[in-house]
C-alpha cells in the first residue's frame, strides 16, 4: 500500500458534559484553591467520577502528568479523558 505512515496515536478527549463534570470534581477536590490537586485528592475525584483508582495508580498519574507532586486541572481533564477512553471504547 501506498499509504505506509505511521497513524498519529489520537488523544482521548472528553464530551462537553464529561468535561463539565471533572471540572466540577477537580474544584471540590482543590480544597486549597490553588490550582493544584496531590494524589490523595486525584483519587478521590477520579473516585467521584467512578473510576476504580487505587493509591498506586494515584501516585504513577502524578509522577507522569504532574509537578511538584500535584497535578493542574488541564492535567486532570487529559488523565479523565484516557480514563474514560479505557472504559467507554469508541
């Protein structure tokens, strides 16, 4: 075949709603308003969200999404998004 490039991995993104919703969780779960979620609160607000995360999981999404230990909500949408991707495949 022709057409021999490689197909560029797309990134999972979220529906409106869905969006509207870990926007949601991430504000609850940002108890100190900075912008900035530790690993406690991601698995938390993954939780509310319905995502069977453990303490595990927590930890390697912030050393592979965040800084400092914490992640931002532009962050948080990206790691909900694979999330929901693993869960509801196209």
């Amino acid at each position: 075949s022709k057409d021999c490039k490689p197909r560029m991995k797309r990134q999972p993104t979220l529906a409106e709603e869905q969006a509207r919703e870990a926007r949601e969780a991430f504000d609850l779960f940002d108890l100190e308003k900075r912008g900035r979620i530790g690993y406690h609160e991601l698995k938390v607000a993954l939780r509310a969200l319905g995502f069977d995360v453990r303490k595990a999981d927590a930890l390697r999404l912030v050393a592979s999404h965040g800084a400092q230990g914490a992640v931002a909500e532009d962050e948080f949408l990206e790691i909900v998004a694979e999330y929901t991707s693993k869960r509801d495949p196209e």
